[in-house]
C-alpha cells in the first residue's frame, strides 16, 4: 500500500510528547544555503521584522490625511456591528484600501496583506482584517444607505474639478460571471458569447480619468437606457454652475428619449447614431453633393439636417468618413490581363463612417474632434477592469459586487488624483504608477520616541519616485502644518489647485508656480 506521512502541526506544549516536532522546528530556525547560478546564499528567516513591500504607501496616506479622505469615508460609513468579534470600521475599510491599492483583485488575495504591520499604522488601523470579515461585512447592508455613503465619497473626490467647465462621458462594459451568481445573465458580451454577465453602467469626467459613478446591472439590461435615471440623478445633485459643458456616448446613447431630456434641460450633447435606413440615406445624399471638409485624424466630414421617425424634430448632424485600412493585393501580371488599361485602374475608395447628432453650435473639426476624445473612455475601462478590481471582487449577491465596484472606483480615483498631485505634467496608469510610486522596502526603525521609515526601491527611476515623492509630500506638508487654519475642505481645494495647473495657470487662473 502507498506511504501515508501525516503533516506535522506545531504546538510547543507537545514537543516533549512528539519528538518530531521538535526536530521539525529546530530544523527550520536554522540558516539555509542555497547554491544559485552565481553565488551561495546564507538565508535567515525573519518573520517579526517591521517591514513591508509597499513602503512609499506612507505617502498616499499623508495625501488622504491632508485632504480628509479617508477619515470622511470612515465616518460616514453606515455599516453597524454589534457583535463584540466584529472589526472596527477603520479597520476593515483600511484592509479594503491597501488590498485595492496592491492590484488585489480577490477577497481571498486579502491574506497575502496579514503580516504587513508598516502601512496600517498609516491609515489610522490596528490591525488588518481577515478575508472572510472583508468579505461578509456588507452582506446585509441597506442598498439605499450604502448607495447614499459612496456616492457622497465619489463626489467629494471630484467636485472641486467641476468649478471650470468640464465633459461627462457615458459608458458601459460587460464583466463576465463565472459562477451562479444574483443577475448573472446571458445578454451581450462581444468577447465571450454566451457567458453570463453583470453590465458596469459608467459616468466618467474627461481628461482626468475620474470615475463620477458607477451601477452595476444584471447582463441583459446592458442598453444605454439604464444609464438614463443614474445619469440625471448626478446631474440634479450638482450646483448649476457645475453642470457638464457637454454630454458625450457612443451609439448606445444616440437617441430620442436620451437627445430629449439633454433638450429639456439646456445641456448640450454629442451622440454617435446607429446605420438605421434614414442615417443610409443622409449619407447617400452628402456623398452625391461632395465638399468634404477635413476633419481629425484623417476623418473628412459634412453636416446637415436629420429628423429620423420618432424624433420630435430636425437635429444638427455631423457625418465623418475616412479610407478603410485595405490589405494591398498581390500584383496582376498585366501580360495575362486582355487589356492593358485594366492593369492601371483600382477600385473606387471604401469609407468607414461615424454619424454625430448634436446641439453644439462649434464648428465642424471641434466636433470631429470632441468625439475623438471620448475613445480614452475605453482605456479607462481597461486599466479598471485588469489592473484595479472590476474584475474581480465577485459575490454571490449582486448588492456586495455594487458595493465592490463602487469602492474600487474610489481608490482608483484618489490614487490617480495622489500620482497627478505628485506630477500634475504626467498622468500614469497602475501598471506604472505603481511600481514608481508605491512598491519599494519599507523598514521600521524605531529610537525613542521617534519612528524612522527606511525606504529602499529597486524601480531604474529610484531617484525620480524620490523627487516627486518629496515634492508632494512637503506640498501636503505646508497644507497641515504651515496652513493649520484650512480646513479638511479647502486643503482639498488646495491639492486640486495643484492638479489642474497644467490646464489652468496657460489660461492665467492660477497666478504663478504650484507649491
């Protein structure tokens, strides 16, 4: 019969009783050498040292203090335990952030964070908290209240942006599902056909990458219809003077209901149309007339007038076109072609179009242009879903995978305004960012009263993280130290001053260097 060894536990009460174990643990609290291809190391385990992998994290946390949010979230969190086991809040929203912030993706990666004892300190925490409390602790949280909670941390984080004038873009993506999970349904999913799905219904402001909002929705509700009542409900929340200078989406967006309310409102709008038989048609009839007047990035466009069936009225239109991309064929050998002219003709060009509807008033290349814009939505997208968590983070209930989405869009969002306050010049995604500005050795050194972070990075650009690193961090400095007057508010508006440099001070809004 196969050899059975029984795995070996460790409880020093039983060592005199099981001598095994003893020899076990005398064998592992002795040094190791290990032969490498270039030379013999002497390895040491080292279990208690205060150190982490993450040691620039101490200032995004100064970032958080200075503008108070983390604290804000923390407080306002609606979520109440009673059992005496339960973690604190600070806690359990803290182990959230550093697992976000580490490129987690899974509840179950949380336990990978257990032993860092270095960042929590930072975050305000006593301790981090295990994946089965991360993951239970919405699980009977009121949908409404917590909607209410994350919605308000959202718009704290981006309404100092909306005082100058900015673009909404609409969006939505498929996330599949790969379990039985609540509104995993099959609906339309270009990548995996047939794989249910949830849908992300997304807000973003332009430019700055910003998350406004996000709603998760079961996979057959992925029309842009159920986008409309999130999309006026931020709209309404927010002072006059901060409504979107423009409204943007894809063809999902283009039509009557949508074009409407953005009329009965006074907000302009600049949605894509789909090739229905009347948009055939005004193309048909703008090919005929010529005049094509050049556009962006090889688009070549006209306009006109277009009322298709349904619409309430006659709309501005803008349609564009450019060359399809045609792979050259092989050569004909014009000896084996019975006229020689037949060699030297080539087949009429073939267009790619794109149809604006619009209530713009700009001429036709900043349409062109605006539009164009509205592609950096989808990078948006692909740096949340594989490099942040809205790949992940899934749950058998669809209110926890809500409440997931939203926090990921959080941190997202305060970890890019924390690398564009570092580098207003130079915006980056995670999977750059984060090796420059957060990983690197952090060890605790501790002499009296004074804590001492020592911080070794081993990115090529060590010496760049560390100039802007202290940059922003005497900037955040002089915002609670020298400043000690402002409040949480108006030092938020301060480290936003500081991000909207590049655009502001070339327009004379800001007079002189940033701090």
């Amino acid at each position: 019969m196969p050899l059975q060894i029984a795995p070996l536990e460790f409880h020093p009460q039983d060592e005199v009783l099981d001598p095994r174990a003893a020899a076990a643990r005398a064998v592992l609290s002795q040094p190791l050498t290990v032969d490498t291809l270039g030379r013999r190391f002497h390895v040491e385990w080292d279990p208690h040292a205060p150190v982490t992998p993450l040691g620039q994290l101490v200032f995004f946390a100064q970032f958080l203090a200075a503008g108070g949010l983390f604290a804000e979230w923390v407080r306002t969190c609606p979520l109440r335990f009673t059992s005496p086991n339960a973690p604190e809040l600070t806690d359990l929203l803290g182990t959230i952030t550093l697992a976000v912030l580490a490129g987690q993706n899974r509840y179950a990666h949380v336990t990978g964070l257990r032993a860092d004892t270095v960042n929590p300190q930072g975050l305000g925490m006593s301790r981090v908290c295990s994946e089965d409390s991360v993951r239970r602790a919405f699980a009977d949280a009121d949908l409404q209240a917590c909607a209410t909670w994350q919605r308000g941390a959202l718009q704290q984080t981006w309404q100092p942006a909306l005082r100058h004038p900015w673009i909404l873009d609409l969006d939505v993506t498929v996330k599949p599902i790969y379990g039985k999970q609540e509104g995993a349904e099959v609906g339309y999913n270009p990548h995996k056909p047939g794989r249910p799905s949830h849908t992300y219904h997304t807000l973003f402001l332009r430019h700055l990458r910003l998350v406004l909002d996000v709603e998760v929705r079961p996979g057959k509700q992925h029309a842009a219809a159920h986008s409309r009542d999130n999309l006026w409900r931020v709209w309404a929340r927010l002072p006059k003077e901060c409504h979107p200078w423009l409204v943007c989406g894809d063809s999902g967006y283009g039509n009557e209901t949508l074009m409407s309310d953005c009329e009965a409102r006074h907000q302009k709008y600049l949605f894509r149309l789909r090739r229905s038989t009347g948009v055939k048609q005004l193309i048909t009839l703008l090919e005929s007339q010529g005049g094509w007047r050049p556009g962006v990035n090889g688009w070549s466009g006209l306009e006109g007038q277009l009322q298709l069936t349904g619409w309430s009225g006659k709309r501005r239109v803008v349609v564009l076109r450019r060359p399809q991309q045609r792979v050259a064929p092989e050569p004909a050998d014009p000896r084996a072609l019975p006229w020689p002219a037949l060699a030297m003709s080539a087949p009429p060009p073939a267009y790619e179009y794109q149809v604006l509807a619009t209530n713009l008033t700009e001429e036709l290349v900043s349409v062109s242009g605006l539009y164009a814009q509205r592609a950096d939505a989808e990078n948006v997208y692909d740096e949340l879903k594989n490099q942040w968590g809205w790949g992940g983070f899934t749950t058998k209930d669809l209110l926890r995978c809500q409440v997931a989405a939203r926090t990921v869009a959080l941190i997202y969002n305060w970890w890019n305004l924390f690398v564009r306050c570092a580098e207003p010049e130079r915006p980056r995604e995670a999977v750059t960012s984060r090796p420059l500005l957060l990983c690197a050795v952090g060890r605790v050194i501790e002499s009296g009263r004074q804590i001492t972070l020592r911080l070794t990075s081993t990115h090529a650009e060590a010496a760049r993280a560390q100039r802007l690193l202290t940059g922003v961090s005497l900037f955040l400095s002089g915002l609670l130290n020298t400043a000690e007057q402002l409040t949480a508010v108006q030092r938020w508006e301060r480290v936003w001053d500081r991000i909207l440099s590049p655009w502001l001070r070339p327009a004379g809004l800001l007079p002189g260097p940033s701090g």
